[in-house]
C-alpha cells in the first residue's frame, strides 16, 4: 500500500502544481508561482514553511511505513479506512483541480503584494473562498488514511495550521487592500473553508 501512497502523492503534485503552473506559463507567461518571501513578514514565512512541510510529512508517512519504522494507527487502519481514504484523495485531487482552473489566470501560489489579481467569485468560488485549500486538505486526508500512522496525522494537522496562517493573516488582508468592499461583501456572504462558516463581517476592511 505504501508504495501505491508515494505514486498517488506525486500525481498530485505533478497535476495540482507541476499541470497547473505549465497552464499558466502558457496563457500568461508566468507560472504563479511567488514561492516563500524571505524577506516578507513573519506570518507570510511561517505559513510557507509549514505549507512545504505538510507536504515533506505526507511523502514521509509511506516512506516510513516502507521501511518498517512507523506503523499504522490501529484505529484508522482497515478497508474502510483505506477505502475512504481513496475516494477522499480522488475527490481532492478533482476539486483541486477544478477550482484552480477556475480562478484562469488569477491562480497563484503565494501572495505578491505588487499583483492586482481579478477577484474570481464564480464556480466554487461563488460557495466557499478557498476551495483549492479545502480540496487540498481533503486529497491529504485521503493519503492519510490509505497509510494512517502518526506522520500522515501530522502531515494533516501541520496542512491545516499553515492553511489557516496563510488564509487568515496574509491573503485576506491582502484581498482586502487590493478589492477593499467587493472583497468585503463577498467575504460576508460566503465561508473561508466551508459553506456558511468562517464568514467575515462587512466591516473587516483595511
């Protein structure tokens, strides 16, 4: 099973960054990419670096499991399991997939604060306002599952901090300077990982 984990775990990333930044180096010539700023503020670091190392604990978990070193959760562990965490990963990998290309040319990964991006409030943009980061978190729980020892359960719960950084203290007061009340206003009415939750008041400008 492990070795099945590592090569649905390289898909992923071929397709989620390695398709997707090809596409936007074709339509735009550049691939969205911004990377960690070095000489950005904390928060922008700190989300970066736990962005990256989410990913690093997730090929780790098969790689362990490999070898023999970490074996899996008990509790987690079975068909069901393995099961749910297929369709999870399937499903993660799809609503990836599609609410990237959703956002055309204003995808990008990490915040540039020179850009003045189209704000993309259609497609799964109009449920949720980061549908790329739910997808994601879904697909890593589903690599989780199909290998479910303490490293992938940490993979996910080091995704989550660095996704809630990175959304909370960097691109939405970023989406607040550049789009100001449209922003605002469509931040009120639609949840930041989920439908209905995580909605900003109206008066939540900068």
């Amino acid at each position: 099973m492990s070795e099945w984990v590592i090569r649905l775990y390289v898909v992923y990333l071929l397709l989620a960054f390695g398709l997707r930044g090809a596409v936007q180096w074709h339509r735009t010539g550049s691939t969205g990419f911004n990377g960690i700023p070095l000489d950005g503020n904390l928060a922008e670091w700190s989300g970066g670096v736990l962005f990256v190392a989410a990913f690093v604990l997730a090929v780790l978990a098969p790689l362990l499991d490999r070898r023999g070193i970490m074996g899996p959760i008990a509790a987690l562990d079975g068909s069901v399991g393995h099961v749910s965490g297929f369709v999870l990963y399937a499903l993660g990998v799809a609503g990836t997939l599609y609410a990237q290309f959703a956002m055309g040319a204003s995808w990008r990964v990490g915040v540039d604060g020179r850009e003045r991006t189209t704000l993309v409030t259609g497609g799964p943009f109009a449920y949720i306002r980061n549908p790329i980061y739910t997808a994601m978190v879904v697909a890593v729980i589903g690599l989780a599952l199909l290998v479910p020892n303490l490293m992938a359960v940490s993979a996910v719960l080091v995704l989550l901090l660095a996704l809630e950084i990175q959304v909370r203290a960097v691109e939405e007061p970023h989406l607040l300077r550049v789009h100001g009340t449209a922003y605002a206003l469509y931040a009120a009415q639609n949840g930041r990982f989920l439908p209905g939750v995580g909605r900003l008041s109206t008066g939540d400008r900068m």
